[in-house]
C-alpha cells in the first residue's frame, strides 16, 4: 500500500514537471543547411509561453559540435549562454545567433539548444547543419602578426572560381576595430568566371595607441546557383605600447655620445703645433 503512494506521488511530480516543460516551448532553425570553412549562417532560437503567466529568468545555453563556432561581439566562441528574463504570458522570444563552420570536412554537426527555467537545464532542442566544401579556393594571409604601433597590417585575399558556372556579386572587405584606417577599398566583382581569380591586398593602418590583441576580420562573399554565401575570416594582431621611459633613455645617452665626440673634436682643432728657430 505504501507502494502505491509512492509510484501515484511520482505520477503527480511527473505530471506537474511536464505542464512546468510545457509553458515553454522551444524551437530552432538555421538560415542555411550547409556551410563551408568560414561560412557563416544565422540560428534563430523561438521560445513561446504557451501558459498563462510570465515566465521569469529563462536561461538558454547553446553548444555545438567542434566543427561550429558561435560569433558573439566579432569573438568566435564555444559556448552561449543567455538569460531571458521574463515571457509574458502567450507571446514569444525570438534570438539569432551567428555560428561559423571552422571545418573543412563533409560532416554532420550538432547543435544543442538547452533551456529552462532552472539550473542544471533539462531540456533541449537539437538541430543539424553538414559542413562541407565548395568548389571555390580562397587563399588569405596577414603579415606582421605582433606589431610595434608604427607598423601597418597587410592582409591579402585571393578568390577562385572551380565550379562549373560563374559567381556573382563576389566581393570582399576589412572589418577592424574602432579607429583603425583601411586603406584600400573594397573589392567587388559582378562576376568571376569559371577557373578565374579575383585578389586584392588590404592595408590597415592602427591608431598610435592601440594596445593587447586585436582582431582583424576578413569578411568575404558570393552569389551561385544555391544562392548566398558569406564568410568570415579572423587573423589575431598583438600590439605593445612603447617603453617611453626606455626611449628617452637612449635618446639622453645618444645626446651625451654626440655631445662628448662634438667637444673631442673641437678640442682637437684648438691645439696648435709649436716650432722652434734656430
């Protein structure tokens, strides 16, 4: 008899757990079902009250696969955690995240979106995105990775067309933090035929007194038969402030090496030679 108590009070604590998952509703989808090295595509995440009360602080935790990459604040990361703080009673939450493939391989992978109202989170929605190759070669580089303040950054970026078709509104540019100068423009082509290149050098000039480790974005595009591609390429520049101190340090000893071979000098020319008549 105690038994029975007990299975109909874990029936009853099931019951209310399930009607405590059903306020909210989750579900997911992804703007593009494949995606290339560098890709990026959009994960919009919808959450709906379906009750009839506000639902405080619901976290979302969203992990992924080692092939995906979230981009939060320009920073690729692993991991996004948010929390909505209340979902009026019947309406909805929408999020889109921005998630990169860093994979070069044809493969399957998951993301996880976890929600609930507590932690741990206990439930979950799960969706899929392939990664693969396009039958494009891009090839881009940065010179002068650690960089005294003085120097410029050159990113160079080469683009070619190994499909079957041409592309369209291929273009191509620099994405820098606040302040830094790009010198060139960018690049666009309204089309690149088959086996045809398209390249440019990009100069980044950074302000005097930039300091830590900067990311510099090439950000890069195209059209072909299945529509819109567009990428994202992250390069990492280190940038040190001047020792000033060290600086005038120097300059003081080169000032008192000039001054000290000046007065040999001029004392030199002042001895006069002595003769003696006979």
């Amino acid at each position: 008899m105690q038994s029975h108590k007990i299975i109909g009070l874990l029936l009853c604590l099931i019951a209310m757990a399930s009607m405590v998952n059903a306020s909210i509703l989750a579900s997911t989808s992804i703007d593009k079902k494949n995606l290339s090295t560098n890709e990026v595509g959009i994960l919009t995440v919808k959450l709906l009250n379906d009750s009839d009360t506000e639902v405080k602080n619901t976290i979302i935790r969203v992990q992924a696969d080692d092939q995906i990459r979230f981009i939060i604040e320009g920073q690729e990361e692993t991991l996004l955690a948010k929390v909505i703080e209340s979902i009026p009673a019947g309406e909805g939450k929408e999020i889109q995240i921005k998630i990169k493939s860093v994979s070069s391989q044809k493969e399957t992978a998951n993301i996880y979106v976890y929600y609930g109202p507590e932690n741990p989170l206990k439930y979950a929605n799960v969706t899929m995105v392939e990664t693969k190759e396009l039958p494009v070669t891009v090839s881009s580089s940065m010179q002068k990775k650690n960089l005294n303040q003085k120097d410029t950054l050159l990113v160079s970026f080469k683009l070619t067309n190994d499909s079957t078709g041409a592309l369209t509104k291929a273009s191509a540019e620099i994405l820098a933090p606040t302040g830094f100068e790009s010198v060139a423009a960018p690049l666009y082509a309204e089309s690149v035929a088959q086996n045809a290149s398209i390249e440019k050098n990009f100069e980044i000039i950074a302000p005097l007194d930039t300091t830590g480790e900067q990311t510099i974005i090439l950000a890069y595009g195209f059209f072909d038969a299945n529509g819109p591609h567009y990428f994202e390429k992250q390069f990492k520049a280190s940038f040190q402030q001047p020792n000033y101190a060290l600086i005038a340090a120097i300059g003081l000893i080169v000032l008192i090496i000039a001054g000290y071979l000046y007065l040999k000098k001029d004392n030199g020319n002042n001895i006069k030679g002595t003769s003696e008549k006979k």
